[in-house]
C-alpha cells in the first residue's frame, strides 16, 4: 500500500512514462470504441513472479500495431476499434533490450473487452506468457512466437529450438549442438 508520502513519487512516474510516450510514437491510434454502452478494447495486466522484486524498478514496453508506451506494471485498459491487433510486451533487464518479449495477435469483435494477462516468471531469457483470462464479448488470440533458438527453460542447456507451437529435444552449449528429450 503506497503512504502519502509515496503518492507524489509514484505520480512523477506516471507523468515521466507519459512523457517518454510522446518521444517514442506519440498518441494511440485509438477511436472511441463505444458500442450500445460496452466499450472495445483490451484490460490488460502486467505481472512478474513475486520473488522477481527486481522487475518493480523495470518498466515494461507494450506495443499495440506498431505504437510503443511505457507502462508500469499492474492493471490498464486500452481502447480499440474492433479487427485485429498485434500486442507485444517486453521489458529492458540490464544488457537485453527486449527481454520477455512475447507477441500475440488479439480479433476483437465489436463492444467486446479482452482480460489478457502479462506473467514474467524469475528466468530473464524466455518469453513472458500472455493470455486471455476472460472478457465480455467475443475475442480470439493467437501466439505469434516465431520459430528459433531460446534460452533453455529447464535451465539444463544454454539454449532449446522452439519450432513455433513447443520446445523441441534440440539443444545447444556453446555453439555445440545436441539432443536432449524434455
């Protein structure tokens, strides 16, 4: 819970993200998205893995068709017109610069509101997950992971091949290539 005195702090955040929006894309591409009283658009919240304490002082990138805004971490609603839009998400952790990316394209109806979820666990070199978990409406997303060599996240290799829908038995250390079933 933020005290008082943490309130100006937290607020001067806020007004230096607003401010870095407008030097890296400007406004959202945004139209009302008001239907019959049911807005369009997507709730989305951003998470970490609680003993990841170190992501506070990180704050995540969200990019929606192409318009990138600093967002801390938590609950925000973004409105949208209906058709598909492609999310991404991702964080700068010290020499990364796009740590935890992930990318999904979301088909929004008309009058729906997508719930997505952001999770960042503790391991800095795979994907943060996003997914749908509820919404109003009729919505539809789809993970957009291309294809190539990751962090190993069973952590027993430096790096695992995902072939675009789940890791394979390819691994690799240090430029050594192998095979190691999950």
């Amino acid at each position: 819970m933020l005290t008082s005195s943490a309130w100006p702090a937290a607020e001067a955040q806020h007004v230096r993200c607003m401010s870095h929006q407008a030097q890296i894309g400007g406004q959202w591409p945004m139209q009302n998205g008001q239907v019959g009283g049911a807005q369009t658009g997507i709730q989305l919240e951003l998470g970490f893995f609680p003993l990841a304490f170190f992501l506070f002082f990180c704050t995540p990138r969200v990019e929606i068709d192409g318009v990138v805004q600093l967002q801390p971490w938590g609950e925000h609603f973004f409105p949208l017109a209906s058709g598909v839009h492609r999310i991404r998400i991702w964080f700068v952790y010290l020499s990364m610069p796009q740590c935890g990316l992930n990318t999904v394209d979301l088909d929004l109806t008309e009058g729906a509101t997508a719930h997505v979820k952001y999770f960042m666990p503790p391991w800095m070199f795979i994907p943060g997950s996003l997914e749908v978990i509820g919404g109003i409406g009729q919505t539809t997303l789809r993970q957009v992971v291309p294809p190539g060599w990751n962090a190993d996240p069973t952590g027993r290799h430096q790096s695992r091949y995902w072939d675009g829908s789940q890791w394979t038995a390819a691994v690799a250390d240090s430029g050594a290539q192998s095979s190691d079933p999950l």
